[in-house]
C-alpha cells in the first residue's frame, strides 16, 4: 500500500508539473475551470452552508486580523467570492469600513448575505451587494481602499489577470487582502481518489483541483504589480466521522470539482473504494479521518510615493563582513 502511494504522489507531480507548464504557456487560451459549474455549486453551497463554519470563521478572523497592523483606514471595501458570510460576521469594525461592497458570482449566495445583513454586527456599515464575476470586476478604476477575497480566487481561470484588476480598482495606496487554499490542502483526498482509481479504473484522471503552490504567491501579488507584497501560509486540520462528511462539508463551502477537464460523475465503486482507501490509510484511533487544508494569506498595496522603497544596490554603508564578525565576537 505504501509503494503505491509513493507511485500516486509521484503521477500526482508529474501531472501537476506539466499542467503548470502548460497553462503558463497557453495562459491566454487556456481554461481550467468551467466557471458556470462553479456558479451553481455555490447556488447549491447558499442552501447547504452551515450557519457558523469553524474552518471559514478562522479563516476570514486570520485575514482581516492583518487590518489591525496597518495604521489607516479604509472607508470603501470591497469582499468578493469565497466565504462572504464569514467576512461579514468577522468584520466587527475593523480597517474602518464604512461602505462594504459584497459580490459573488451566484445570485444565490447574494440573497443569503442580504437576508442574513440583519443579524450581524455592522450596523454603522453601509453594505450593499452585486452578483458579478471576480474575472470582470464591474468596478471603476481607483474607486476602493481595500479589496478583499477570502477563499475564493483559486478558482479564477486568469488568477493574474483577477489580481490586476483589483489592483487597479484600488486607490492608491489601497490595500489588496486574500485567501486561497494553496497546493497541499486535501492531500489524504488526492492520494485516496488516486489508488481508487487506478484499482478500479487502471488510470486516473484529475479531480481535484491544480492549486497554487506558496513559492507562487509572491511571484503572483508582484506579477499583478503589487508593492510592499507578503505571503504566510497556515495549514488546518480537520477531522470528520467518514469520507461523506467530508465530502458533504466541501459541498456546503461550494469547492467541489469544477474542472474542464474531468468526466462528470465519479464512478460508485470508485467513489466507494476512495473512501475505503482513505479510512485505511488516514483514520485516526478514534476512527475520524483528518483533512488537510493549506491557506496561503496574501497582501499587497497599491503603489504611492508615501510608501518605502528598497534602497539601491549597492547603498549599504555596513558589510555583512562586518556584521559577522560583530556576533562572531558576541558568541
């Protein structure tokens, strides 16, 4: 069993590298994600969603704790995709929000937000809500201060392309906050619907989505021409009673697969044989199965004279020379 997923994890690579180049090559022509599909996921995930979501709860707390660190405020925000509830219940005051703009691609997802503004704690916040697509934002250039998405742009077909267009309807020196699950999350998942499908089936074929890995995300925030960029990851574990759950959980978020590429229904027996493999290899003693979720938390402003710049190479008036043997003297 452990031979086979050493063999799994290593298709898996193999795969992924040359998905990466692919797409990187044909960025322009390529999509990877059927954007419709995701669309009425996240219809479905409005009625499926849990009224409090611990994992999108930390997540959206550890975002917007990063407005506590910056010194200004930033009276028009922008929240779009991914856990918008989340934001709303986490918000509570912070960076100075006076006009929150809350947009998703599902019509659904807006109605839920709307009708649950009355239960939240933002009463001094003019909220108001838009079903538009984070691939064609429908903003005026230079007309917010913060734009924040939490757990919804790895599944943009032009990740760049969504980054330029936040970054151009900030203000200057307007901030850019976001989420998205990075390369390792559901790893237990990927290697168990890997040797399910090579027992049953004699091959695999992708199911879950290509995510970004953490050594892309800075590439990524100054690609987009970002200034001052930062990238932190932190990795969740959470634990389920079965493989159902967890697979229920992922559709009451709206992440389930939405690939181009990837046939429509997964086979019984194979979805049947997943969760065996999965229980096999990762239960716990208590029989729950664990679930791995990478996040990697990415900022980046918007260029203004106010901010610090790198000196010049070659302006250092100490040597590294120096410093070493400062501390080589110290130890």
């Amino acid at each position: 069993m452990r031979a086979c997923a050493n063999l799994c994890r290593r298709n898996l690579c193999r795969l992924w590298r040359s998905s990466r180049q692919y797409c990187t090559e044909n960025s322009s022509k390529v999509k990877i994600f059927d954007r419709n599909l995701k669309r009425k996921q996240r219809d479905r995930a409005a009625w499926l969603m849990r009224p409090n979501d611990s994992l999108l709860d930390t997540v959206a707390e550890n975002l917007l704790d990063r407005l506590e660190d910056c010194k200004r405020t930033f009276p028009t925000a922008l929240c779009m995709g991914g856990s918008l509830q989340a934001i709303m219940r986490s918000i509570r005051g912070r960076g100075g929000i006076e006009k929150l703009i809350m947009m998703d691609a599902s019509y659904d997802m807006v109605k839920l937000c709307k009708e649950a503004e009355h239960d939240l704690p933002n009463k001094n916040v003019e909220t108001s809500f838009i079903v538009a697509d984070e691939e064609f934002l429908p903003l005026n250039e230079c007309s917010l201060d913060l734009v924040i998405s939490s757990l919804g742009l790895h599944w943009t077909n032009d990740l760049p392309g969504a980054m330029i267009q936040s970054r151009l309807a900030l203000k200057p020196d307007g901030l850019f906050l976001a989420a998205i699950l990075g390369g390792e999350t559901l790893k237990e998942l990927r290697i168990a619907c890997t040797i399910a499908q090579m027992e049953r089936e004699g091959g695999i074929s992708p199911r879950l989505s290509p995510l970004a890995q953490v050594r892309d995300a800075g590439n990524l925030l100054t690609r987009a021409g970002f200034t001052l960029p930062g990238v932190d990851i932190d990795e969740y574990t959470v634990r389920y009673d079965s493989a159902l759950e967890l697979i229920e959980h992922l559709r009451a978020m709206g992440e389930t697969n939405a690939l181009l590429q990837s046939s429509k229904i997964l086979k019984r027996e194979t979805a049947l044989a997943t969760a065996a493999v999965y229980e096999s290899m990762f239960a716990a003693e208590d029989g729950t199965i664990p679930a791995t979720f990478q996040v990697i938390y990415m900022t980046g402003w918007r260029e203004h004279p106010s901010q610090q710049k790198a000196k010049a190479r070659g302006s250092a008036t100490i040597s590294f020379k120096d410093v070493q043997k400062q501390f080589g003297e110290g130890s």
